[in-house]
C-alpha cells in the first residue's frame, strides 16, 4: 500500500486541444507542459457523459451515467454509490474538496425542508470541504471580494451577475468582452482557490494528503482579470470550423437562444454572432486556461519547496469540454468531439522512468477512479466501470478497449427542453449514446431520431453524417450492436455478482 499523497486536479471546461491541438500555440502553458514532461499524456481521452454534474458523479463513482443515474444538473446522486473519496477513506485517507464536486444529494437522506436541497451544488459522499467555490450558490470568494474592499452585489433572479460583468477600459458604459474583470488578478476565484490549497495543505505534510482540487476556470462568464483578459491576441487565432452536418440534432439545438450566461451582454444567438466577438470570447477562454496553468504552477512549486513532489500522484485533467464556437455552438451540451475529449496527465512517483510518455489508448473518465484507488492500495468496487491507467503508467502496453462509450440526456424532468419540443419525445426518450472507436464513430439517438456516423480518417471534423449513405449500412449495424453489448456489460452489477441461499 502506497503511503504517497494525491493532489487530483480537476480543470472546468477545458477542451483538449489547448494544451495539445490546434490552439495550443495560442496560449502559453508552461506549467502543464512542464508536468507532460514529468508525467504520462493520455491523447485520446473522454469524459463518458456531460454536463458538469453529470461528468462529475461519473469521474468520482468509477461508473457510466446509465449505471449512476446522476444525469442532468440537479439529477441526485443516489446515496448507495460508493465514490471515490469514501473508498479513499477506507485507506486511512480523509479526502478534501477544495473547489465544488457539482454533486446533488440525495434527497431520501434529507428532510424536505433541508437547506441542503436548495441547490445542486453538492459535496460528494466522503470529501470534506475545506473550501466553497460553488460557480451559482458560491459565498466564501465573494465574500472574502466584500472584505477586499471590492462592491459585490447580491446576485439577482434570472439576472448576469454583475460579479462577471467586465469594467469598460476606455471609460465608456457598455464594457467590451475582452474588458478586464472587476477584481484584480491576486483576487481572482482562481488564485484564491490556489490559496487556501497551498495555506491547508502546508500544514498537513506530516501524513499523507488527498486533495481534489477543481478550478472553475474557463467555465463562463467569459470574464477574466487583467492582464489574463489580453494575454492572447483574437487576431492570431485560427478560424473556427463552421462546418457542420444536416441533422435534426442541429434544427434543435439552433432552435432557440441559449448560452446567455456566455458573457455580459450575449443574447443566445449563437449563430448571428460576429466572427469578431467569437474571436475575442475564444481568446478570453484561452487567457482564463493561461491564469489557471499559472496557479497550478504554483501548487507544484510548492510541492517542491514543502518536499512533497516525489511522493504525490498529480492528475491534471477536465470534467468535459467546450465547443468554443466550432459549427456555430458554444458550451458543452453537444454530440461533437470538442465537447468530449478532454486532457489527462497523470505524474505518478513510482515511475520517473516513463517520463513523456504518450498514450493513444481511447481511455474514459471513469478510468481515473480505479487508478487512484490502486495508487493508495485499494481495489475499485465491483461496480465501477472504469479499468485501471496503471499499466500505461508503468510503461506497459496492456490489452485495451477498442472503443470509448459516451452519453448525454438532452431532458428536463421540470419544463421540456428544446429538443423534447423540436422532436416531441418525453423525458425518458429524449437523449444519446455514442461509441467512439479510432476511426468511426456513431450517436444514436432515442425517440427515432435518425442517427449520427462519422468516418473520422477521413473527416476528423465531423462534417459529413454517414448514416443514411447505404455503403455504411453495416458499419451502422456493427456499431449499434456492439453500443448494446457494452451497455449489457456493464449494466449495474453491484448485487448482481453475488448469490444468496444458492
């Protein structure tokens, strides 16, 4: 059993390819490539469902979103699950939540009138929250903002924030995307979660530590502190890929405004957005992943200072991506790859010799569990559906699934969604399912809406639907039989190994 530390770090909303793609070039991130260097990158790595609740319930319980159920923000997680820092727990480690785990509780646990049913934003079973930096029901930050001297308002319903409302830079009233935040850069949510990590950690070196570190940044609002607000140059960027396939998918997801909460002053019309204002919320996007390697580089500086570097697991990777206005869409709730894959770096202690490793494995969120588990010395419940990333780690080339499995529901349980509109489905059909191999990759839809199938040698961009072209007629027929054999694999089996009176 390892006696070693973690610091496992969770990065909101980041899309692989800024540390290693097509925008990497356009933001410097010396901190994260510095940790490449030291550590294992795995390339082709997937979140197994979104949004942000629901890719959290899978990263912390090791399981599928159709074995947790957890499956929209504010969908509960349902208290038998076991998680990661409950089995953690078991080691001798009292695993702290610095940040937010988006977990919402379970009400059957609670009284109806429990405050801790007012909001989705909960503490995963068995962390302890050593700091609260919830992006929607939040106090601590705004609260040490108010004694910083800084004017906060009370946020008001179904009002922007005026906390992330940008302060105009040449003195006029309507501020632009690209103006500065209203808190200095040393006051940031970023650099004040870096804070408290270095302060509470400093004073708990003589045992070993478990610490989930998870920065909301770049989530929106797209505001960011000078001089992060300019570090990159909208100019310089590559265009956006615009392209994108005929599909009802589509009809519905243009078929209203949405994404309001994107920056001050947007209006949801996504598609009527100028190439210049996308210009400047992909740059401020870039400059907030730029303040957040700065302030991860200060954790592993002082992982050297405190003596702790050669005894700590570091894992660095995102709950889910951001389309970040690729085929006109922005946020996370889409079926396309820039949604989906995410960055992994893992710097394990054990292994210095593995150093600058990269892995095209297809590896899935809920891999990280098991593999931290084994780290600290134990065995990842039954249940969990991820496998272990050790092996890659240690340098071997184990046997490997061929195929990532994602879904994503597309319901509300309190008021249709747009696509339940668009395609007049009830809640319990209207969502998706993708396998994703290395080349092919096929979205099945519930409700009878026509499927999605991309040959992604030949179209990495997802510009051209397969499906209906009868050539791949039995391309589709594979894959939806082998999406069915992995959902009656890994059905729930938490009882189901055991027999009793037999």
């Amino acid at each position: 059993m390892s006696q070693g530390n973690i610091l496992f770090i969770t990065i909101d909303q980041i899309r692989a390819d800024v540390l290693s793609g097509a925008l990497a070039a356009h933001v410097p991130t010396p901190n994260l490539d510095r940790l490449a260097g030291e550590g294992v990158v795995f390339d082709n790595h997937f979140t197994v469902t979104l949004p942000c609740g629901p890719a959290r319930a899978s990263l912390l319980t090791g399981l599928y979103a159709m074995n947790h159920r957890s499956i929209r923000n504010g969908t509960p997680l349902a208290r038998h699950h076991a998680t990661l820092a409950t089995e953690a727990r078991k080691a001798g480690y009292e695993p702290l939540l610095f940040g937010y785990s988006d977990t919402t509780p379970d009400p059957t646990a609670f009284d109806p009138a429990d405050p801790e049913l007012l909001s989705y934003e909960g503490v995963a079973r068995g962390f302890r929250e050593l700091t609260e930096m919830r992006l929607e029901s939040g106090l601590e930050w705004p609260a040490y903002l108010l004694g910083k001297g800084y004017e906060v308002e009370p946020p008001k319903e179904g009002e922007f924030p005026s906390l992330y409302r940008p302060v105009p830079a040449q003195g006029g009233n309507r501020p632009a995307i690209a103006d500065p935040a209203m808190y200095r850069a040393e006051d940031s949510d970023t650099a004040y979660l870096t804070n408290r990590v270095i302060e509470q950690l400093s004073v708990r070196t003589r045992r070993p530590w478990f610490a989930h570190v998870t920065f909301i940044r770049p989530h929106p609002p797209l505001v960011a502190p000078a001089p992060w607000n300019r570090l990159v140059d909208p100019a310089a960027l590559p265009l956006r890929d615009l392209t994108a396939p005929a599909h009802p998918f589509l009809n519905a997801w243009f078929s209203e405004p949405s994404q309001r909460g994107l920056y001050w002053g947007f209006d949801g019309d996504c598609i009527g957005m100028s190439e210049a204002d996308a210009a400047a919320a992909r740059a401020v996007y870039l400059g907030l992943v730029g303040e957040v390697d700065h302030h991860i580089g200060r954790i592993l500086d002082w992982l050297e200072a405190s003596g702790q570097r050669d005894n700590t697991l570091v894992v660095v990777t995102g709950d889910h991506g951001e389309m970040l206005g690729d085929k006109r869409m922005w946020g996370k709730e889409s079926v396309f790859e820039q949604a989906w894959r995410v960055p992994l770096i893992i710097r394990d202690p054990r292994f210095p010799m593995k150093a600058g490793r990269r892995i095209a494995a297809l590896t899935e969120s809920v891999d990280l569990a098991p593999t931290l588990l084994e780290f600290i010395g134990r065995e990842a419940p039954p249940p969990f559906d991820g496998e272990l990333l050790t092996p890659f780690l240690a340098g071997g080339a184990p046997v490997w699934r061929d195929a990532a499995f994602l879904e994503i529901d597309l319901s509300s349980p309190l008021r249709p969604t747009r696509y339940q509109r668009a395609w007049d489905l009830p809640e319990n059909r209207c969502n998706a399912a993708i396998l994703r191999e290395d080349r092919w990759k096929y979205v099945h839809f519930n409700g009878g809406v026509e499927p999605m199938l991309f040959d992604l040698a030949e179209d990495p961009q997802e510009t051209a639907n397969l499906a209906k072209d009868p050539r791949h007629a039995g391309e589709i027929s594979r894959m939806r039989a082998k999406m069915l054999d992995r959902r009656m694999e890994r059905a729930d089996r938490r009882l189901a190994g055991l027999s009793v009176g037999v």
